[in-house]
C-alpha cells in the first residue's frame, strides 16, 4: 500500500463527547498513544481561561467582563497523550487548572458566548495541524466543534458509577456531594444555550457504566479502526 494511502488510512479525526466521570480523558489519552495519533482535552481549555479569569480578578459571575477579558490570556495545548500539556501565557497550568475553584466556576465561564467562540477557534486550527489523525474530547465537539469529524463517540455512564469514579480521583471526596456536583453540572452544561453538551445525531453512544476502563479503550479503538478500514 503507498505510503499516500497509508497516511490518508490514520490521519482521522475522533471526537468524543460526554459528561464528566465517563472515562473521557483515560479513553481518548490510552486510544490515542495506542493508535499513533494525537490528542487534545478541550476541558482543560475552559479550566484554563477560568484559572485565568480568577487569577486576574475577573468575576466568574459577571459574563459582560469574562466576554471583554476573554481573548487576552495566551492558551497553548501539547497533544502528545503520553504527556499532554498546557500553559497559560507560557505558565504551566496543568495542575491549578484542576483546583475546586476552578471547578465550581468553569461552568459559568465556559457559557459565555465569546469564549466559547475563541475556544472553539483554537480547538479547529489545533485538529487541523494535526496532520496524523486527533482524538479530540470534551462536550460539544461532534456538535459544534468538529462536526465533520471522522468518527464521533458519545461516552455515558450512570451518575452513580460517574461519581465513583470521580470520588475515587479525589482522597477524601464525599460520593454523594460529589454525584450531586456532578448532576449540577450536567444540568448547566446541556442547558447552556452556546454549545450545549449534546450527543451528535450520528454518533455511536457508548454506556461505560458496567464497563472497564480497559474495555472501553478496546471499544473505541475497534471503532476508530473499523472507521479507518471503510474510509
């Protein structure tokens, strides 16, 4: 086979949306490395220009001054998923981005039109560099970001087995605050009327609720293969 075809063969684009606690993240991360291709977490995007907005004294409650101070920070993602990164005008943010804080807030921040039209920018310019294939995740990617993309999944799980799951990432985290939190930000991510996080009409949806993590990787590399063999 040429090497013209070969590369036209992996060069796809994934994208894979769902709430938080599904397994977003370890999925797209372990398919990716394991198929050679890149990968970009768009959450991590609005956990960074939220860390930014507090950081800077913008209220996270105030949309008229999150949409004017917006297209100021500086966002750079890495995409290799053995070690994905991402700095905020050249600060590493990876780990402050995780914080409580940046957790109630993101939400609010994240519904704001603006930002969400300058996010969604650079998430396009970052899967179109990606010459080698992406598998991209977050909420509204097979809807709004990359609606043309190759193959596009839809991760669900019980709020139950979502918060197990997020408790077990947290030490000391209480299940039911953390399922409650959890409910919380479904209800604000899927009625926010930019974006709202949405399962794609033609996308496969994928229960990992009785699921391991490990077979749901296997899952979604059979799909992503079974896609590159038909394109």
């Amino acid at each position: 086979m040429s090497t013209t075809v070969e590369t036209a063969r992996s060069s796809v684009i994934v994208a894979i949306d769902g709430p938080s606690g599904t397994g977003k993240s370890s999925t797209s991360k372990a398919v990716a490395a394991q198929l050679g291709l890149s990968y970009l977490d768009t959450g991590a995007q609005y956990r960074a220009i939220t860390w930014w907005m507090l950081s800077n004294g913008i209220d996270a409650g105030d949309p008229a001054e999150i949409a004017t101070a917006a297209a100021k920070p500086v966002i750079v993602s890495g995409t290799d998923p053995a070690a994905p990164t991402i700095t905020v005008d050249g600060e590493d943010a990876s780990g402050p981005i995780r914080s409580q804080e940046v957790t109630s807030k993101v939400s609010a921040v994240s519904a704001v039109p603006e930002v969400r039209a300058l996010i969604t920018e650079l998430q396009r310019s970052i899967a179109a560099a990606a010459t080698g294939g992406i598998v991209v995740e977050g909420r509204d990617i097979g809807t709004t970001v990359l609606p043309d993309a190759d193959l596009k999944i839809f991760l669900t799980a019980s709020p139950e087995a979502r918060a197990a799951r997020r408790s077990g990432e947290v030490k000391g985290s209480d299940l039911t605050a953390t399922r409650e939190a959890l409910i919380l930000r479904d209800a604000a991510d899927s009625g926010r009327k930019t974006s709202p996080l949405a399962k794609a009409d033609d996308a496969v949806e994928v229960d990992t609720t009785e699921l391991t993590l490990q077979q749901v990787i296997e899952c979604v590399v059979t799909l992503v293969e079974g896609k590159r063999v038909a394109a």
